[in-house]
C-alpha cells in the first residue's frame, strides 16, 4: 500500500467516512491509529491538520509519517484494531482550510503576474495566513490590484479541479511552479487562471472563496511577507473592524465613515486645550510667584516656602525661575502627588544657599531620594511627609 488512501483528494467536500482501523501506533509519544482510508487531512504543505471524530472519540492531530502512513491522534481510548468506525470531520474548519488554501493559489498567482512577485513560501496558519515573496520590495498599487484581480475571479465562479494528470498531460500543463513530488503529482487548476501542484484540500469554485483580503504586508528577511485572510475568516476579520468602527461612530455620533474626520478635530481641538493649559499655566506661575515673593518680603525674608496640591514638577520649575530671578533669593518648594512629595529648590544669583546638600539631607532624613547642584536640586520624598516642618529642621 502506498501510504494511507486519501479521500480528500477525490472530494474535499466529504465531511463523514467509514473505514477500518488498521493499526495502532504513536505520534510524538501519543498514541494514534492508522485506517485503511480516511478523509482526515494531514498537517502538510502549509496547512493546518484537520480536527473532529473517530467512533465518537475527538481526533486533536492529524499527522502523514515518512511512509506516507496517515496518524489519527484520539484525545480518549483508541478503538480496535479491526474495528469499523465512522470518521467525522469538523466541518467549518475544514471549510475555512479550503477557502485559505485556495485563496492562497489565487493570490500567489495574482502576485506573480501584477508584481512579478514569486510566491517561496505560504504558511496558513491558526490566525493569519502568509505569503513570502521572493523579491525586496513590491509596489502598493501593484498589490492592491493583485486584491482586486482575486476578488474578480471569485466573482467569476470558476470550476477548480485536482487530478492527477498523466506524464505526458503534466509535461504539456504551465504550471505556476515545479512539483515538489516527482511521481503521482496531484495538479489544482483554478479554471485557467492558476495550475499549480499541490496535495491540499481546496474549494470547487471559486466563489466558494467569498472573499480575499490583503490585510498587511512587511519586509522580513530581505523579503517581502504579505498576510491575507479569505472565506470566513476575511468576513469575521472585517465584522469586527467594523463592530469597532460602528462603536466609534456612537461615541463621536456620526456614521462610521465620518470617525477619521472626527478624530482629526479632536486632535486639533486638544492642541488649541493645550495651549491654553499652557498659557494658563503660565499665568498661574506668574501669579504664585508674586504672591508668594509679596509674602516674604512682608517678613523681611528673602526665602519663599511653599506645598503645593496637585501641580507637576514644571509648574514648580515654572513658580521657581521667577523668584530666583530676584538677587538674594532662595525657594523651598513642594508638590504633594499620590507618588510621593516632589521638591524643588533654587536660589538666585547672590545667595549661597546650596540647594544639593538640602535636598539631599531631606532625603537621608526622610528616605527619599534627590540631589543636585548648589544653585538648583530636585527630589522625592515620601507620601505623607510634612515638607514646611522639614524646612524648618534642616533649616536652623
Ligand atoms: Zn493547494
């Protein structure tokens, strides 16, 4: 016997089987069975192993050996050997195979004559499905008209085929790429479209495809890697794009089509709020420093300590390089925040206050952490620290 007899080959369609088991045996450790046929595609030439049931029992792997023997891993007992079972096959997953596999033809097809991009390798996999183009770059439009070509031949319902075509038929055949087997080798023709060898399972007609979608398309590894969805999958890829879109559109209230325009006004609406938040904050820099100077002055002190709630450290920077623009002066500032306490110190021109060594006993003295040079240091210190009390400590 030449391998396990394939039933896929001759209907990809059949989803139920009867056969014989033939042998057990082993695949990775687990244990298998082999039948007598099946219609359980094997996991080969890029696409995925089918999943469903063997006597009941769920089939989790389907593997072809070197002998072309085909493993049905059971996630439960197996069943005799010699016994009858009916083999099912999980229906939608096969389906959606089919439609990827077929899709994949059409589109390395496709590429190859809009952008002379030959297809190296194709991987389907769980959640995306690849084509590897062995050149270094591809043109956009190029790319999209490949889209457009396959869309065009799925609405053109075209009869696919596989057969095994005799030596000389082979010979006479313009296929899009040479056989990787050199005996029994299995061609899908795509109507004239495509003919290529392959052993997968594929749709009937083209239409059957639904619909092709290039989805990204990347260098890698000095190729150009290009990721499309087809079948089910395109659909349920473009329902969710659009759930998300539809919920935009609720959110702005307008119509999905409308969502980019909205989100470049509220982009341009939050650079005009930032720059009032600037301008704002300005201001209020501008006046916490005067007030805050006035009050010193008042005591006849060139030194300005002030707690702030809820400010960031560029507003105290901002509050800081005003008052130090006064000759003799010194700021002790801070910043309660849910992070910590942030402090700020600074002096002008004629002091000679050295505000590294007081932010660094603050923070020996609190543990926190902080430093910096004699005419200007930051820190933080912990939550919950009384930063008007410390100033007068380290400050005697
Ligand atoms: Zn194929």
């Amino acid at each position: 016997m030449n391998g396990t007899p394939r039933l896929y080959h001759e209907d990809s369609f059949l989803h139920a089987f009867d056969a014989r088991v033939v042998a057990h045996s082993s695949w990775n450790g687990a244990p298998s069975v082999i039948l007598d046929r099946t219609a359980f595609y094997p996991e080969s030439g890029g696409q995925m192993a089918d999943k469903g049931a063997l006597a009941g029992i769920p089939v989790t792997d389907v593997q072809e050996d070197e002998a072309g023997a085909i493993h049905h891993v059971l996630s439960g007992p197996l069943p005799p050997a010699g016994a009858h079972v009916r083999g099912e096959i999980e229906r939608r997953r096969r389906l959606l195979h089919m439609a990827l596999h077929t899709g994949q033809h059409m589109l390395s097809r496709a590429l190859l004559d809009v952008a002379r991009g030959e297809t190296v390798s194709s991987r389907l996999g769980e959640t995306a499905c690849t084509i590897d183009l062995g050149v270094e770059k591809i043109d956009e439009r190029a790319l999209a008209r490949a889209e457009e070509l396959c869309n065009s031949i799925i609405e053109d319902d075209l009869e696919i085929r596989a057969f095994f075509p005799t030596e000389l038929e082979l010979k006479s055949l313009a296929l899009r790429r040479e056989p990787k087997v050199s005996e029994n080798v299995r061609v899908v023709a795509i109507g004239d479209f495509d003919v290529s060898p392959c052993g997968g399972t594929h749709c009937g007609r083209t239409a059957q495809v639904g619909l092709l979608r290039v989805t990204s398309l990347e260098r890698y590894k000095g190729k150009i890697r290009v990721t499309f969805a087809a079948g089910r999958r395109a659909f349920e890829e473009l329902t969710a794009h659009s759930d998300v879109l539809q919920a935009l559109g609720r959110e702005f209230t307008c119509g999905p089509t409308d969502v980019p325009s909205a989100v470049d006004k509220l982009r341009r609406e939050l650079t005009l709020a930032r720059e009032a938040l600037g301008h704002a904050r300005a201001e209020l820099a501008e006046s916490s420093a005067e007030e805050l100077w006035a009050k010193a002055q008042a005591t006849d002190s060139t030194r300005v300590v002030a707690v702030f709630e809820d400010v960031d450290v560029p507003f105290l920077r901002a509050v800081a390089k005003r008052i130090t623009a006064r000759e003799r002066s010194v700021v002790l500032l801070a910043a309660t925040t849910s992070e910590g306490v942030k402090v700020l110190c600074g002096r002008g021109p004629g002091s000679a206050f050295d505000c590294g060594a007081f932010v660094m006993q603050a923070a020996l003295r609190t543990g926190g952490r902080g430093g910096g040079k004699p005419e200007g240091a930051e820190g933080r210190l912990p939550v919950g620290v009384d930063f008007a009390k410390l100033v007068v400590e380290l400050c005697i």
